[in-house]
C-alpha cells in the first residue's frame, strides 16, 4: 500500500486503544508517517505508523499502526442514466462519454 501525509484513510480495527480511542469507520486524514519495526498485536511488523490530524498525542498513543486502516474511497456518481430512463431517451454509453460531466451534456442534448 502506498500511504502519503494528507490522505484520508478509514478505520478498520478500533480495538484494544487505550487513551487515544478510533472509532471504526471513522474518516481520518494521516499528519505525519512514520517508518517502524517493531511488534504489533504479538506479531512483528514493518509497516508504517501514522500521526493522525484529528487525534491529538498521548503519552504512549502518539502514532497509530497502518494495519488499522485503509484508504477512504471517494466515487464519483452520475444520475444520468437514471434521467434517461425518466425522459424516455436511452443514454448510449462509449468511451467518449464515460465521464460524469459528460453523461449530463449527453442527456441535456436530447
């Protein structure tokens, strides 16, 4: 996985926080990363810890293992096929006009 500071990562394992809590799925965006070795739930682990921006540090919970997240995924959706079936105009789809402004202009034509 490639991480980089200011990407928003989701939470997916909250469990066993002490001060610092996570709530699983949680948005966060990652402040600092920090390279490790070390062991993480009795196993050792490489991966990377990460500084969050909305959790301020505590002694011992400053930095959180990467295992704990993924990255949040942002889908970008058009409406515009369910417009077409509304105004009774089939929409076609090709490569031309497979990106979400498009679809509109493709509609609005009709």
């Amino acid at each position: 996985m490639i991480w980089r500071v200011g990407m928003e990562i989701v939470c997916v394992d909250g469990t066993g926080m002490g001060v610092n809590r996570l709530t699983e799925g949680a948005v966060y965006t990652i402040a600092e990363i920090i390279q490790v070795t070390g062991k993480w739930k009795g196993s050792h682990s490489d991966n990377p810890v990460f500084r969050l921006c909305e959790v301020s540090p505590a002694p011992g919970y400053d930095a959180f293992a990467s295992e704990r997240f993924k990255p949040a995924v942002k889908r970008k959706t058009s409406i515009a096929v369910f417009e077409s079936i509304l105004s009774g105009n089939p929409l076609i789809i090709t490569d031309e006009n497979t990106r979400a402004d498009n679809f509109r202009e493709n509609v609005d034509a009709r």
